[in-house]
C-alpha cells in the first residue's frame, strides 16, 4: 500500500464486481524485512528478500554511525517509495498499453470527499449509457455503496476498498480492468478515494487525470494543493447551482488554478441539476474520438486500411 503517506499497512484491499458479488482479495505490497549485523567484521554482503545484494565496508559502517539512525531509517524510507512508485508505475505502463490497444479512455477522477465525484458519474451515466459503453472502477476505502450506485445507474462496475489505504494504485486498476473487461471504444471511469493529495502521485495507466472542485470548497484549493491541479488535466467545478449561496469567486479560482496549472481546462457545471453537462458530455466523446485516433494512427501519419484484431 501507500508508503509515500504511510497509510494501510495494516489494509485488506479487496475486489467486488457489482454484478456478480465475487470478491477478489488483493495482496498487500511485501514488506522490507530488517536486518542486524555484526559491525566487527571488516567486509560484508546483505542478501535482500528481492534478491538483490550490496556490501559494506567498515569504512561505510562507521560513516553510518556518524549519521542519527533516524537519518537513516528516512533513506530507507526514501529507498523504499522509489521501488514502490517504480513498481506501480510500470504496472501502469502495462495497463496504458492495453486500454490503448482497445481505444479505450480512461479517466482517473479525483477530488476530496463530497464534491460530487459519484452523483458526477451517475449523471454521466445516465446520460451517455445509450450511446458509448461505460464502465466503472469505484474506489473507497470501505462499503460497496457508490459500487451499487454506479451499478444501479447501469454501468458494469467493480468496487476497489482499500482497507486503510487512501489511493487507488496501478495494480488495484489492472486486477479491476481484469473483471471488468470493458468493450473495445469504451470509457472507463475510475472514482478514486476522496483526498486531495495522495492520488496524485500514483500513475494507473489511465488517459488523463480530472480533479473535481466542489463551489462549497472555496476557491483557494489548487494553491493549497498544487500537485493535484498540476497533474490534471481537466478540472470540473461541481455545484455552481450552489454558487451565490457560498460567496464563491470564480474569476478567482480560475486564476488559482491557472498559476499551477496553465494548461488545465475547464468545465463549469451542476452535476444535481444537469447545468453544463452538455460542455462534459462533448469534452467525452471528443476525448473518445482522440483515442480511437491516436490508437490507429501509423508511425508514418497514415490509418490502416482493415480493422486489427485484438486479443
């Protein structure tokens, strides 16, 4: 689980598809074992539990015990991200390559709690299930209820719970794509967990990223949380329907988001009253249609004349 944060070392993350009650349990990440050595000896070799191996000198030993060992547990911990974050982010890889092969988009739909991330998709649900196949990766970190939602609103869903984890990760997504086995020129929408931080930092193959930003929020949220804004693509402001009850300054929120993020778009909407949704639904297809062309696409600029059967 999330080493970056320290949350779910204790979590017991799990798989629901809604339409057939399966539960998959998911392994947790192996952790590092400890080790203690003997410092009289000169030269000597540690084997890890992944098999690698490194040695020490003694003259690397006493450099160690000049440092505090909090110093040192830190690069540990340090070392430690890096081949978590190595891992999941070419379990990614894998799972980008797949979706692409079957022009399919992804979106990894992020925001803090209660923004409005599941009403969002049951809108958009509702509203596109007759045109383009939907399907749905629920993240939470506990209960199957926005799985049933998304179910309940007609798209083919699985339910992540993380346990304590407050993310979903690369191969949470490849383990659900694998239940799902969403149609060729599908959407998947992947709800992550509500938190404005750690999902960020996590790669799970998807498209592009979206950020949700609640009217109720405030609009200072991409300046207090600059790596969620920075890493998406598009930002949704949710609820304007609520907006002159709030005070919420819009001119300002663009501007906030624009410092960290020049490039983000916007769509302004109401995911309660369907207020701009027709701006989302044609951002969708036009995305869609991106996919589907980016994935045909030759090297040399041309289209292949056939269909390519994929496996």
């Amino acid at each position: 689980m999330c080493k970056t944060c320290g949350c779910g070392d204790e979590a017991q993350a799990k798989i629901t598809n809604m339409q057939t009650g399966k539960q998959v349990d998911l392994e947790g990440e192996t952790q590092e074992h400890a080790h203690t050595h003997d410092h009289s000896l000169d030269d000597h070799t540690h084997i890890h539990a992944d098999g690698t191996t490194h040695s020490h000198t003694r003259e690397d030993d006493d450099d160690h015990h000049r440092h505090h060992h909090g110093g040192a547990e830190q690069g540990q911990i340090l070392s430690l991200q890096r081949r978590l974050l190595a891992k999941n982010d070419a379990i990614a890889a894998q799972s980008r390559v797949w979706l692409q092969g079957r022009e399919i988009l992804a979106l990894n739909i992020m925001s803090s709690p209660g923004a409005g991330k599941t009403t969002l998709l049951e809108r958009t649900i509702a509203e596109l299930k007759d045109e383009v196949p939907l399907f749905v990766i629920e993240g939470d970190q506990a209960t199957s209820v926005d799985g049933e939602r998304m179910r309940v609103a007609g798209a083919s869903t699985v339910q992540v719970n993380t346990g304590a984890g407050c993310h979903l990760e690369a191969d949470m997504i490849a383990r659900g794509l694998m239940e799902l086995r969403p149609s060729t020129g599908a959407i998947v929408m992947i709800e992550n967990v509500g938190n404005l931080v750690c999902p960020a930092l996590f790669d799970l193959g998807e498209s592009c990223k979206v950020v949700i930003l609640s009217v109720t929020e405030g609009e200072d949220k991409p300046l207090k949380y600059p790596q969620m804004f920075q890493a998406a693509r598009l930002m949704i402001i949710n609820k304007i329907d609520l907006a002159p009850y709030v005070e919420f300054d819009r001119e300002r929120c663009l501007v906030n988001a624009r410092r960290v993020n020049q490039n983000i778009e916007v769509i302004e909407l109401s995911s309660k009253t369907g207020e701009g949704f027709l701006t989302l639904r044609a951002w969708l297809l036009q995305e869609l249609a991106r996919t589907r062309d980016e994935t045909w696409r030759l090297s040399d600029g041309s289209r292949p004349e056939g269909l390519i059967e994929m496996h």
